[in-house]
C-alpha cells in the first residue's frame, strides 16, 4: 500500500513541528516583540503629537534625502555590481582572489572607521575632493557615495551563485543558432538574473536607509540640507524624547516596509513572467 501525502510530507521534513515553533519563537523574540514594542510607544501619542514629530518640515527632509540617496546608491550598485559579478566570475586574471575578497571589506569594516575613511578621501583636503571638480563631502554626493560604498557587496554576492550556476553553453548555444550579442543578453542571461538582480538592489536600498555610521562623519549632519532620519532618531534620544523619536522611527519602517514589499512583489511578477517565457 502507498504512503498517504501526510506520511510522506512527514518523512521529508522530519521535525517540522518542532523546528517551526524554534523559528516562530525565535522570530519573536528578535523581530515582532521589538516591533511591538515600537508601536505601543508611538501609540501614547495623540494623532497632533505624532503629526507634528513625525512630519514636520526638517523630518520631513531628512525623509526625502535618506530615501532618494538609498534609491540612488541602491540604483548605481545594481549597475557596477551587475559589471563586477561578471568579471569576477567570468574571467581569470591576476588578484582576482585579492579583489573577489576585497569585495567583502563593508562587510568587515567598523562603519565608522569607513566614514572617517570617505570623508579623508572626498574633504576638501583629500585625494579625491582636491580632483574633483565638484564638492562630494558634506553634501548629499558624498552620503550617496558612502552608500553605494557599504552596499556594494550586497548586489555582487547576490548575483555571484546565479552567474556561476549560468554556464556558458547557453551562451554559446543561444550564438550558433545565429543570436547576437544584445539578443543573448536580453533572452538568455538577463532571465536568469533579473529576480537576482532586484533581490540584491533591494538589500543595498533597505541597508542604506538605516545606515548610520558611515554616513554620519560625510554629511556633515546640516538639519534641512544632510542630515539623514537615522542620524535624527539619534538625536531626539539625546535629547530624551523618546516618543518623537519613536514616531518618526513608525514612519520609517512604514515607508521602507511598503518599499521593500513594491521590490518583492515587482521580483515575484518578474521571475513568474519569464518562467513563462
């Protein structure tokens, strides 16, 4: 007699009961409790009060200028990033390793010692601040390029395994039947980086709209001009106000929540509309 779908489900996945409930409880503890927390805080707040500390016109531009550089560092990562996947793992040459690990250096790096690092680069007295033509530190450039910066590994070690699982004989395949090199890319390898592609955007985007340490020593912290929504959450802290601080940290994570939610579901249509292909 066969095995019921039940009892074969249960040999597949021995222990589900138990290591879903360690995930549920685990989940929790490090993720809704705080959440929760969050929101029961910003909760004593009367609908004026949290209007007026979480949309008043300095927040407000903090709003507007830690989103659109997340949206922008995010934006030229998926680009460079995309370009240094493919060399790294199509081609060999010397100090591929060296470089491959150095990819993983915002990784390891304390934050802050990648701020001071950025800001002696891009000042006005540093190697590149005194060549470019243009002022990058303290400015919404420079908290852009240290974005891109601390989010740059997050794009390649997501395209990384899809690029090495693509072999080239599709490629090679896809030529001989007389495609040519845009048609290659956009009906071979593009597919199959697409969803990848979106899932590592959307990583660098959610990790520079809470970045702070790297950011905090290039902006120069200018309330309306370049101070970011992290480094304003810090400050009402200081200052003791905790349910100011609370209410615009709710309308953060509302934002990036629906944000991170449009990339997922834009990654799910994608991924559907070109296995269909």
């Amino acid at each position: 007699m066969s095995a019921t779908p039940a009892a074969a489900r249960q040999r597949l996945l021995p222990g589900f009961g138990l290591s879903m409930g360690l995930t549920l409880a685990h989940l929790s503890l490090i993720v809704l409790l705080p959440l929760v927390a969050l929101g029961m805080k910003a909760a004593g707040l009367t609908w004026a009060q949290f209007w007026a500390a979480a949309a008043s016109k300095r927040v407000l531009a903090s709003y507007r200028l830690s989103f659109g550089t997340s949206f922008a560092a995010a934006a030229v990562n998926a680009v460079f990033g995309l370009l240094t996947a493919w060399v790294l793992t199509r081609y060999r040459f010397p100090g591929r390793k060296l470089l491959d690990a150095a990819i993983d250096l915002p990784f390891a790096l304390p934050t802050a010692v990648a701020g001071i690092a950025l800001t002696s680069l891009y000042g006005q007295q540093g190697w590149f601040g005194r060549a470019l033509p243009f002022k990058v530190a303290y400015t919404p450039t420079g908290i852009t390029v240290a974005l891109v910066f601390i989010g740059l590994p997050f794009v390649v070690r997501t395209l990384q395994p899809i690029l090495e699982d693509l072999g080239r004989d599709v490629e090679e395949a896809a030529s001989s039947l007389g495609a040519s090199r845009w048609q290659i890319i956009r009906r071979v390898i593009f597919p199959e980086l697409g969803p990848a592609l979106l899932t590592g955007f959307a990583l660098a985007f959610a990790r520079g709209m809470g970045e702070y340490g790297s950011v905090v020593f290039i902006s120069g912290n200018m309330p309306m001009r370049t101070e970011i929504t992290p480094l304003l959450i810090i400050t009402k802290l200081e200052q003791y106000e905790y349910a100011q601080a609370t209410a615009i940290a709710v309308v953060m994570l509302a934002i990036s929540f629906a944000l991170l939610l449009a990339i997922n579901q834009l990654q799910r249509r994608l991924a559907r509309r070109l296995n269909h292909v």
